[in-house]
C-alpha cells in the first residue's frame, strides 16, 4: 500500500544549500507526489490484500471480488454489493392497518389499510 511520505524542505539561512541536502529533499518530494493519488481508491486482488499490512478505516477495491471494503483492524467488511447488481428500479408494498383521526375524544376519520 503505498502512503504519502513525510518530509520537510529544508530552510535556508544563507544564500545557498548544498546540492546533496538539495537533490534529497527534491528526490523525497518526486517519491511523495508520484506514489500518492488521494483521488483514487486502491485496488487490490484478495491474495495481495492478506498478504499487506492496513490500518484500522483503510478503504480498498476488492478486484477478486469486485466489492470496495473496508478494514476495521481485524476483519474486511464489504460496502458494496458483488457485481454485477441490479440497476432496475426497486419497489416496495406496504400496509399500514387502520387509522384513525380523533378531534376532542370523536372519531373524526378512519381509514382502512
């Protein structure tokens, strides 16, 4: 899993920094700004991803399975369904019984489910 790495440019005093504090530090930030794409959900197949080690909220694609989940310290909860799900619309009936509408202790309405 790769993670944005810390570091600091260093603060100039005088008028010039060495080359070698200079090449490290720009080295340190290239790594930093190429392995990070905080607009991308990391994927991972299910043998890669129990082999890494994650931390306790990690969200990642799930490729052999095709699920995104998440890590809450011990176990993978998925929090989407296997693919390919349904696109159809959903539809729903209920029932409600009876219902009654009273004003001052008088049955006003009633409706029957």
């Amino acid at each position: 899993m790769t993670k944005l790495l810390k570091g600091t440019l260093p603060f100039v005093n005088g008028p010039q920094v060495s080359p070698d504090i200079f090449n490290k530090s720009m080295r340190a930030l290239e790594l930093s700004l190429t392995t990070f794409d905080p607009d991308k959900t990391p994927s991972f197949n299910r043998s890669d991803r129990d082999e890494l080690q994650f931390q306790s909220g990690d969200i990642i694609w799930n490729t052999s399975l095709s699920l995104l989940q998440v890590y809450d310290g011990s176990n993978w909860i998925s929090l989407s369904q296997e693919l390919p799900y349904t696109t159809d619309p959903l539809e729903a009936t209920g029932e409600i019984g009876a219902v009654q509408v009273v004003t001052n202790g008088t049955v006003v309405v009633t409706v029957h489910g």
